[in-house]
C-alpha cells in the first residue's frame, strides 16, 4: 500500500500572504504551554461560567412558554383582568399611546405597583442573559419598529428582523422569549436551532387599526403571560360594527386559544349602551395542551451540557473513555468543534440520555484520564459542529532563535512579525492535525477512497498500523496479517472505542464490500464524513497555495468573492458568492480579506480563471472526474462550501519572557528553557488553526 510519508513535507511547501523575516521557536514544549478554550455563540470563554451562576439562573427563571406550564416568576402572574399596564422603562418615549389613561379597573394601583415590579424583573432578567451591547441594540430595534409604524412609511420587502444570538440552555432560552415578548408585547420572538430572532408583530399592528396603542400593548402582553383563569377587557365601545370587528380580528388570529364575549356596561341607557368585550383563555383548549406537553416532557430525551478540560489526550479516546464510564456510546456527545490533543483544552459538549447528576458521579474517576467537567446543567439539545464563535488561545513558543543568516535583532524580528500579521491577516490553511499524525495514513486518504466508494480499502486504511511498538499497533498489525477482527478486538485497548467498534461490525459482516458499509455505519455520521471532509481540506490547502502562488494578493477576474460583509463561517451560498469581471479588477472593487474558494461538494462553483482549471485537473487526477460528492452506501451528501483565504487574529497580545521565569514540566522532567520565551493570546474564529497562524508569524513550522 502507498505510504504518504511526505505530508508535512507539502504542507511547509504551502505559500504564505507576508513576506517579513519571521524567527524560529518550539511550541508544545508541554500540553500546558498550549491551552486552547471555546468561546460559545454568546462570546464567553466556556471556562468562565460558574456553577452557582448558573444554578441561579436556571431555578429564577421560568419555564419555556407553554399555555399551560405554571410560571416561576411573577413576570406571568399579574392580574389583566380589567386591567391595562403602562408600557415602562427605557421604551416609553417610543409609543404613542396615552401612558396617562386611567383604567377603570378597581384592581388598577395593585396592577400597576405589579407591572412596575414585572418591568424591573424583566430588565434585570434581560441584563443577565444578554450582553450590554446586544441589550443597546435590541432596545434601538424596538424603537426603530416604533418609530416606523407611527410615522405610517409602509415598508418594501422582507421584515426587518434582529437576532439575539444562539442560547444553548433551554430554560435561559425559554426565559429571553418571555422577557422580550413582555417587554415589548410589539415585537415577537421567533427560535431556529437554539437562535433567538427578534421580529415585528404584524398582528399588533393590525390590531392597533381597530384599538389604542396602549389597549394593543396590554392585550398582547396578555395573551403572552396565559394566566390560568385570566381576562382580557377592552376598553368600552359604543359603535357595534367596530365591536365586530374587534371580535372577528381576535377570533381569526388566536380563536383556537381564547374566546371573546360582549358585556353591556352598567349605568348607560338602553338606547346607546357602552359594551365591553372580554377575553378569556378557551379552558378546553388549555387543559388539552397541558396534557400533551406533560405527555411530551416524560417522553423527551434528556440532555445534558458541560464543559470538558482534558490534557494530552485526544479527543475521541476522550468521548470513548466519557462513553464507557456513562454506559452510552459516543455518538450520544455531541460538540461544537474538534480539540487539538498535546494541549490544555475547554470546550462546550452535550451528552444525551445522561442526568447531570450521573454525569457529576464519574468526576473522580475521569481526573485519572486527566479530564475534567464543570458547568453541567440540563439542556434540551445537541450541540452541531460549528456552533461557537470561535477559540482563544494562550500559547508560549520557547528557545527563541533568530532565522539562519538573519542579522537583526531577535526582538525585533518578533514585534515585526507580529504586528505584520495582526495587521496583513494568515493564509487560511487547515492545520496538519487536521489529516491525522499518521507518517503512513492520513485521514485525507481515508475520505478520497470513501468517495470513491472504495470501502474495503478505506477500512484497511484505518486499521493500518504504524511503525510503533504500543498494544494499538500491535492489534493493528494482527489484523494485516490475519485480517481476525474478532482476535483484533481482544487485542485492542479498550479506550480505542471507534477501533473496536469497527472491528466488531467487521468480525459480525465479514471484510467483504457490504460487510465493510457496515462496519463504517458503527461511526456516527458526524466522524463517516469527517474523512470525506479532510480529504476536501486537502485539495482546499493545495488550491490556495496554488492561488497565492499564481495571483499574488491581488484580487483578479474570475476569482471568487463573498458579497456577505459578516462572512464568518463556511456556509455562504452561491448566491452570496460572485465571479470577479474584468473591469472590478481593474477598479480594484475587492480585497484579498473577499475572495473566497470552494470547499468541494456538489453544490458549488469554481473559480473562473487558472485556479478553476486547476481544481478540474487535481479532481481528475485522484479518479474523481464524475463524482458527485455523494456516498448513498454510507448516506453521505456533501454539497460543499466557501472558505476565505485569509483571517486575522483577534484581541492578540504578548510578551516577551527571560527563560528563567519559563519552567516548564515535559511528560518526563523539569526543564529550564534558556534565552527568551515568548508569550502570545489570541482569538480565531471558528475552523481556524493556531498552528497556521503562528506559522505566518515565525515563517517556521510548528
């Protein structure tokens, strides 16, 4: 079989975007020189929340909204019933409705001292769960929604809309719907995939056509809380075709909720009564769905999120050994992105089918594994990869040293090279770790033999051994020679959970072409595709350096660009993706940071000029000329993406060390590392690599 012992060869011959002198340095002296922490979709480091926080959080704050789930706070247990709130805080000045209006009410002073305490909860409720600059901008979106109803501007297009970012907890979630619902019964609250978008309430507007601003606002606020045994009075009206018409708007838009009555009020002639219209919840209606989501809560699945710290340790022994310790099977984990392993590293997880309590059982016995989890509390959903705003990283290079033939001071050379980055971004490469520490497999091979549907080699390919004498190799080595998947499994240790399973699935189906489909269904579908992904960051890694190599950093016609200003992950559709012409080139229309090229898969376009030819020529050198990046055996579709050239490091800093003050511990002993040592901390987005930036700084592989 052919070996690939020349990878990390090809990877140091990749182009780089700057062109200073750079210096040379160790990185990974030790797992702790190298800590690496997620920073969730909230921007907070995942090792920062507190237990107690979030113990705090998720016992004030109420369950998600249910007609029939009884509150926590007292946010849903005011009184409506003949009632109407002012609106309050920061927003009054955006309404135009009388906020002097005096209820006739008897309960009004009671209602109105609760609706003052109701607004500061919710502030303060809004204030925890959102950060200072999103709470800004939430409240200018709900003055500009104000602002341009009164003004009468009927808007073309689209709604606008406002997200609030992705909430992982459930309850927090539930709990932000709520406050903003309330706070701003105008505006409505809409959830996809643990994202809050903040939108106008069209069925307000409307109903402000038929009554007060203010009627309009308490009504919605109403409907909001679902109050039990509530009601909902409009103001008294006279007209009867405008009572109809109120009756007809409510029943249309929320009949199947609540339903409405006319009452004559008292002390009015008989020839032109006043007549008030109520609303109540429908009880039916309410006690059904209280027991379908009692039904529904006894038979979901419990989730549980966490935050693991592991040290030197791959990740998927990490997930195997969790697995065995919890009796599930990995692919009940699920995780926002992949960590390096010689490295100190948090990250965000869920496990499925697994209490908070049972998983806080198993702490001392997973610090053997160097491993530990801290803020475990209870979630409603998985995580999917990429589902984080990116990583931080504090890295230490030691032994410092000036290039060969380089006269210039050493630090000088590194405050050159790293403001030349800061300021010129990296090349966006995939990091070596990507394709696996293997010198005879890397994980590229694997995925290029599964899309050819070559499946018997991609299993031989896994279980390929190294030239290590460890028990993983020597099981590896059996298996070559004897192909015994039975006797390979005795033999392989028991933290090698994805080896093993293979290896069952093989021993049960046999090492034929169908009996090898199995064995690859033993991998959930999130590691299936993880190889057919390598393989396309390969070609990816090779058709930038390609691109630098041939264009420079000039942005050129037929190169591709992304039209989106907040291009910040890998899924830009084509229509967001534009070909260069002749005459932006020319007037210099777009930058380097712009132009983008195709991650491979079915639905994407390639570069119109001599890059694009050349992704047509490496496809048809590895047999892949017809492909249509779809494996229906393993049911894998790949339909590819975008990914920028180039990124730029964020919040970076640094500092220069004597090594005196650098003792570092290795696996084997304490050493003192002479000269300088250089200190850096830097945030990437999402899919970028550490590694590949501090090579554009030191011009040195690392």
């Amino acid at each position: 079989m052919e070996e690939d012992t020349d990878y990390r060869n090809r990877f140091s011959s990749l182009c780089y975007i700057t062109d200073h002198a750079g210096f040379r340095g160790t990185i990974k002296s030790s797992p702790r020189d190298f800590v690496v922490t997620e920073i969730d979709e909230r921007g907070q480091l995942v090792n920062k929340a507190s237990d107690e926080l979030l113990y705090e959080i998720n016992n004030i704050l109420p369950e998600p909204n249910n007609y029939a789930k009884k509150p926590k706070l007292d946010l849903h247990n005011l009184s409506f019933e003949g009632g109407r709130n002012q609106e309050l805080g920061t927003l009054a000045r955006c309404s135009d409705g009388d906020q002097n209006h005096q209820s006739s009410s008897e309960n009004e002073d009671m209602i109105n001292d609760g609706a003052s305490k109701c607004e500061e909860e919710k502030a303060d409720i809004l204030g925890s769960l959102l950060d200072e600059k999103t709470n800004e901008l939430l409240n200018q979106f709900a003055c500009d929604v104000k602002e341009t109803w009164n003004s009468k501007i009927e808007l073309v297009g689209p709604s606008p809309e406002f997200s609030l970012g992705r909430i992982l907890d459930k309850n927090q979630r539930a709990s932000l719907h709520s406050a903003v619902r309330q706070k701003f019964p105008y505006l409505i609250t809409v959830g996809k995939n643990s994202e809050i978008v903040v939108k106008p309430n069209l069925e307000y507007k409307e109903l402000c056509h038929l009554v007060s601003d203010e009627e309009a606002f308490d009504f919605f606020k109403y409907l909001d809380a679902k109050k039990e045994n509530s009601k909902f009075t409009f103001k008294p009206d006279a007209n009867k075709d405008h009572r109809k018409a109120v009756h007809h708007f409510v029943n249309k838009k929320f009949g199947s909720l609540v339903e409405t009555k006319s009452f004559s009020e008292l002390n009015h002639s008989a020839d032109n009564p006043n007549v008030v219209i109520t609303v109540k919840f429908r009880e039916k209606a309410h006690k059904h769905r209280k027991r379908s989501h009692l039904e529904c809560q006894e038979r979901k699945v419990i989730y549980t999120a966490f935050t693991l710290r592991k040290e030197n340790l791959e990740m998927f022994e990490a997930v195997g050994f969790l697995a065995i310790q919890l009796g599930v099977i990995p692919s009940d984990f699920s995780y926002a992105g992949l960590k390096d392993k010689k490295a100190i590293t948090y990250q965000a997880m869920v496990v499925r089918k697994v209490t908070p309590e049972r998983l806080k059982n198993i702490e001392k016995e997973i610090e053997k594994k160097r491993m530990n989890v801290f803020n475990i509390r209870s979630v409603d959903e998985s995580l999917r990869l990429g589902q984080l705003k990116g990583n931080h990283f504090d890295i230490i290079i030691r032994n410092l040293k000036k290039q060969i033939n380089d006269s210039a001071h050493l630090k000088e050379r590194i405050l050159e090279a790293i403001e030349t980055v800061k300021i010129k971004g990296f090349v966006n490469y995939y990091g070596p770790q990507r394709f696996g520490k293997g010198r005879k497999v890397h994980t590229d091979q694997i995925g290029l033999a599964l899309l050819k549907s070559e499946m018997v080699k991609a299993v031989k390919l896994f279980l390929m051994p190294e030239d290590v004498d460890d028990p993983v190799n020597t099981a590896k080595k059996y298996f070559l020679q004897t192909e015994d998947a039975k006797g390979t499994r005795s033999l392989m240790p028991e933290f090698k959970v994805r080896e093993r399973a293979m290896l069952e699935s093989l021993h049960r189906f046999g090492m034929t072409e169908e009996g090898c489909i199995q064995a690859w269904f033993s991998f959930p579908h999130s590691m299936r595709i993880f190889y057919i992904h390598a393989y396309s960051s390969k070609i990816w890694n090779e058709a930038v350096s390609y691109r630098l190599a041939t264009y420079g950093s000039r942005v050129v016609e037929g190169d591709l660009v992304c039209l989106d200003g907040d291009f910040s992950d890998e899924h830009s559709p084509n229509s967001k993706v534009h070909v260069v012409t002749e005459e932006e080139e020319s007037a210099n229309t777009y930058t380097m940071h712009q132009v983008v090229l195709p991650i491979l898969g079915y639905n994407i376009q390639y570069p119109k000029n001599k890059v694009g030819q050349w992704y047509h020529e490496i496809l048809s050198r590895d047999g892949l000329q017809t492909c249509r990046f779809k494996v229906p055996a393993l049911k894998l579709n790949v339909p590819g993406c975008y990914r920028q050239i180039l990124k730029y490091p964020h919040n970076l800093s640094y500092q220069l060390i004597e090594g005196h003050d650098t003792d570092v511990k290795t696996e084997d002993s304490c050493i003192t590392e002479a000269g300088l040592s250089l200190l850096i901390s830097f945030d990437l987005d999402p899919s970028c690599y550490a590694t590949v930036c501090l090579r554009e700084i030191m011009k040195h592989d690392v």
